[in-house]
C-alpha cells in the first residue's frame, strides 16, 4: 500500500498546490496572451516596424516624384511661347520625328537577333 499512501500524498499537495495559486494561472494565460498580440497583433511591434518601413519606402518615393515634377515643370516652362528655348525644342522636335528641310533621312532596319561572327 506503499504506492498508494504516495498517491495520496501527491493529491494532497497538487490540492493544496490548487488551491494557494489557483490566481496565478489565469493571470499567467493573460499576460502571455496579451504579450504576444503586443508583439505579433495587427497593431503589434513587428506590425508597427512594418508600417515604419514602408513609410520610409514610401517617403523615398514621394522625393523621387517631386524631383521628376520639378524636371518636368521646368521643361514645360522652357517650352513656353515667352521664352522658348531653341535646343529644347529642336530636340523635342527630333525625337517626334521632325527633320529640317533638305536634310536627309537614313533608316536602318531593325535587327532582331544579332548576327554570327564568321568562322
């Protein structure tokens, strides 16, 4: 009966084990539930390190737009009836086409694949 005054004994202290803590469990299951949406949750850290970064990325390509705005602000301006500037507009010209009278045009075919060097 060794074993089963043991097992008694166990049961005593498991009750008793119950009933000093029976606090610290929940509140354990709380604070680790809590912890972990804190850190994992939609509005958790690595959620918020993943907005900060995508605002970074965001940010860096707002800069990119209003550099390239700038540019092209300043190549309208130049292409005004007040103020034309002759090359930009030459330029612009050519690129659509455009070719003076009595020059002459030379059109390449286009290749597709490269040639083979001879052997």
């Amino acid at each position: 009966m060794m074993t089963g005054e043991r097992l008694l004994v166990l049961l005593y202290r498991a009750r008793r084990l119950v009933r000093e803590h029976w606090l610290t469990v929940p509140l354990a299951a709380l604070i680790l539930y809590f912890g972990y949406h804190a850190i994992h949750g939609n509005r958790g850290l690595v959620a918020w390190m993943d907005k900060k970064r995508e605002l970074a990325l965001l940010e860096a390509e707002r800069e990119r737009l209003l550099d390239e705005k700038a540019e092209l602000a300043a190549r309208v301006r130049a292409l005004e009836p007040s103020g034309v500037d002759a090359d930009l507009l030459e330029s612009e010209l050519r690129r659509l086409g455009y070719v003076r009278p009595g020059e002459l045009v030379v059109l390449w075919p286009e290749r597709s694949e490269p040639s083979d060097p001879l052997p």
